[in-house]
C-alpha cells in the first residue's frame, strides 16, 4: 500500500492510497465511524483503471492522524480474528 497525505489540517486529513484493495479501506472507514470523535469518513475511487483511491476523515477535537492509526490497528485486530473463527470452522 502507498499512501500520501494531500492535505492536513487540524482537524482534517486527505489520503491518496495506490495499490490497495478497496475492501481494506471500508474496513478502516467502518472503524473510523465507530470512533465519537469523527465528524466524517469517506472513501472514493479516483480511477477505476489505476486503482487510485481518497480517503478523507474529518474530527471533532482529535488529530485526525491519531484517529486513523487507531482505527487501522483496530481493523488489523478484527481481521486476525476474522480469520481465526474462519479457519476454526473449516476444520
């Protein structure tokens, strides 16, 4: 995944990520908008034939970079488990 910040503000963030699914994004979105202190979270395809994608996360008092690592480590953990109760069922 490559990921760049095209604008920062204080309670505002834009990410440019290339080369990612699109899937690992909504997950971090859905984690995102669990989080209180997130006004918005959204990601849009760019480009279909690039795979060019923006994710933006607006906040209430957070840094939105805190917000986004935080959900990010979330949606790591909920997918291990994901994969362990998948791979439990299928023995």
């Amino acid at each position: 995944m490559l990921a760049e910040i095209t604008d920062f503000k204080d309670n505002e963030l834009e990410l440019k990520v290339r080369e990612e699914d699109i899937s690992i994004l909504y997950i971090v979105q859905h984690e995102l908008l669990k989080e209180k202190s997130v006004d918005f979270a959204g990601v849009m395809l760019q480009h279909p034939l690039t795979k060019d994608f923006k994710m933006r996360v607006v906040t209430k008092r957070k840094d939105p970079a805190e917000v986004i690592q935080d959900a990010a480590v979330s949606a790591a953990d909920y997918s291990k488990e994901l994969a362990g109760l998948v791979k439990a069922a299928l023995k």
